[in-house]
C-alpha cells in the first residue's frame, strides 16, 4: 500500500500566493471605487437633467420667467412665515415641503432628485432644510427676494424680488434672455467652504455682492457637473478662482475653500446667458 503525501505549502509558496493576492486586490479594488463614482456621476447627471426640464416646463407658463430662487411669505402676504425656495418650502410652522420647482418633476420626488450622490458636504446652508448637493443659478437668471419688513404687511411674495445689478435693475432673466443657453448653467453641485450653498452665484458680481458670490460656487471632486439652460448637462473638469480673486478680502475668497470648490469659469461666461 502506498504512502498518501501529506506534504503541506513551503513558506516561500505562502507568501507568493500573499504576494499575488495583494497584487489582485490593489488593482480591482480602484476598479470598483471608478465604477461606483462613474455611477454616482450618471445619477447625478439624470437629476441635473430632470432639474433643468422642469425649470424649462415652469418658465413656459410663467411668460417665460424661470422659478424664483427665492420667496418670503405667499403671493398674496410677504409676511406669512413662509419661506418658498426653488428646492424646499419652510412653511411658517416649521414643517418642510418639496417647494416650486418639483409639481414639475415627473417619475421622482423631491428627496430622490435633491440628494446629489456626487457631494461630499452634508452641510446645508439653510436651517431646517433637508442638503440637496445642488444649487441655483440666481446670480443672472432666477429671481431672488429679499427679507420683508415690517413696513411690507400690504405687499406680496414676488413684490419683494430684488433688483440685481448683474441686470442693470431687473430682477430676472426670461427663457427668450437667454440666447447663449448652451453655454450657461441653470444647476449645477453647489460647494463652498464646509456646507453647500443651494444659490448659485457668479465670480464677477458688479457692486458689493463678492461676499456672496464666494459662498455660492460649485463642488470639484471629481470636475463638476452642470445641467445648462438648454437642457444638457456637461462635467466641467477644472476649477476657477475668479477673475478677481487677488484683490478681494482674504475672508471673502476663502469662503470657497478653493480648489475643493470652484467657479464654473474664471468670468462670467458660464453663468451669464444673455
């Protein structure tokens, strides 16, 4: 009867099948994490997408005027409590609910759509809300109100919109404003040092609005996407500072947090559609 070997693996045998174990893993394991964050881009993609439609669908029977960024009360008292954004409606006691934009949305709700998978903040610049990820071109194109007074009690929400000196006084921008749609983002991941910013601003802002144009630029993790005025989306790969970066305040740019964070361009071409 013969002999069974029993002869069992050498130390050099074990510590090349460790060798290749390792070698295996370093390469599959930044294969999964590319896939996993190509996933996240596409989703992130879909809903800049179904965030611009439905903008476009508002602005059609709105006489082409785009979704206030921003409101104070209802359309009738300025003084209500209620706080009416483009992503959520803070309503007067408390109680948060999807706001103007999404009777628009179609196939999804409010808390799928506004939950960038891309952002890497969990900080919402807003008390109360729920963090989106995303934010609003109002710098140019959305309306924006300001607080009311108490002086305000016969006004409504849209009497209080703001003038913007980006538009020479107006307070917003039409769908037939916006000749250079292609080229200018509506949505974009919005980033800024420690939360994100749901107002898109712009990196030239005219009169003394810097202050807010830093809070409000867009997140870079990996480039960052933008769902244009005319329904496309792009990844812009680069950050940008701003064209006058070097001569403002110190505290003012490093509310960007730069180059975590950046601009869409270094002017305003990217966020100015006229």
């Amino acid at each position: 009867m013969s002999a069974v070997s029993t002869r069992g693996f050498t130390m050099v045998e074990v510590l090349v099948v460790v060798a290749i174990i390792v070698v295996l893993a370093s390469v599959l394991v930044p294969v999964s994490g590319y896939a996993q964050s190509a996933a996240q881009r596409a989703q992130c993609m879909a809903h800049l997408r179904q965030m611009t439609l439905a903008a476009t669908s508002w602005a059609i029977e709105h006489q082409g005027a785009f979704p206030p960024g921003l409101l104070h009360g209802t359309d009738q008292d300025c003084l209500s409590g209620d706080v009416r954004a483009w992503d959520w409606h803070r309503r007067a006691d408390g109680e948060v609910n999807p706001g103007l934009l999404w009777p628009y949305v179609s196939g999804a709700g409010a808390n799928e759509v506004l939950r960038c998978p891309t952002a890497s903040h969990v900080s919402a610049s807003w008390s109360g809300d729920p963090v989106t990820g995303y934010n609003y071109n109002v710098a140019f194109i959305a309306g924006e109100a300001r607080s009311p007074a108490p002086d305000d009690k016969d006004l409504g929400a849209y009497d209080l919109l703001s003038p913007k000196s980006n538009l020479d006084g107006a307070t917003h921008l039409t769908l037939s404003q916006c000749p250079r749609g292609a080229s200018v983002a509506l949505f974009g991941v919005g980033g800024r040092r420690n939360g994100v910013n749901k107002f898109m601003r712009s990196p030239v802002n005219a009169g003394p609005e810097y202050d807010l144009a830093y809070a409000g630029g867009q997140a870079f993790p990996m480039g960052s996407n933008a769902g244009r005025v005319d329904g496309s989306v792009v990844t812009v790969e680069l950050p940008h500072r701003g064209q006058f970066a070097d001569d403002l305040p110190t505290w003012i740019v490093d509310q960007l947090d730069f180059p975590q964070n950046g601009f869409l361009s270094e002017d305003a071409s990217a966020y100015d559609p006229r």
